[in-house]
C-alpha cells in the first residue's frame, strides 16, 4: 500500500467516525505530510475539511 493510500484510508476513516476533533488532527498532519504531492495533500485536505464543515452545519 502507497503512502498516498494509507493517507485516504486514515481519511476516509475519520469521515466514518466524523469526530471533529479526529479531523482536526488529521489535517494538521497533512499540512506537515511532506510524502505527499501538493496536489495530492490539498485534496486529502479537502475531503476532511469538507466534511468537517457539513457536521459542523448540522449541529
């Protein structure tokens, strides 16, 4: 497994859980994840933010 599908999967787990606090962390880590390309970081960071704004919505 890829670095990049490590990163997606940790990703797609804290969408899962949707705890807040977990997304946090994550997209601090990607911030810092100098494995991943730009690109591929903005992305990742995306999907965390994005759903972090749509749990964030519904409470």
């Amino acid at each position: 497994m890829s670095h990049l599908d490590e990163v997606i999967a940790r990703v797609d787990a804290a969408i899962e859980e949707s705890v807040i606090a977990h997304m946090n962390e994550l997209l601090i880590a990607l911030s810092d994840d100098a494995e991943l390309s730009r690109e591929d970081r903005y992305t990742q960071q995306q999907r965390c933010a994005h759903r972090y704004c749509s749990s964030r919505s519904q409470a």
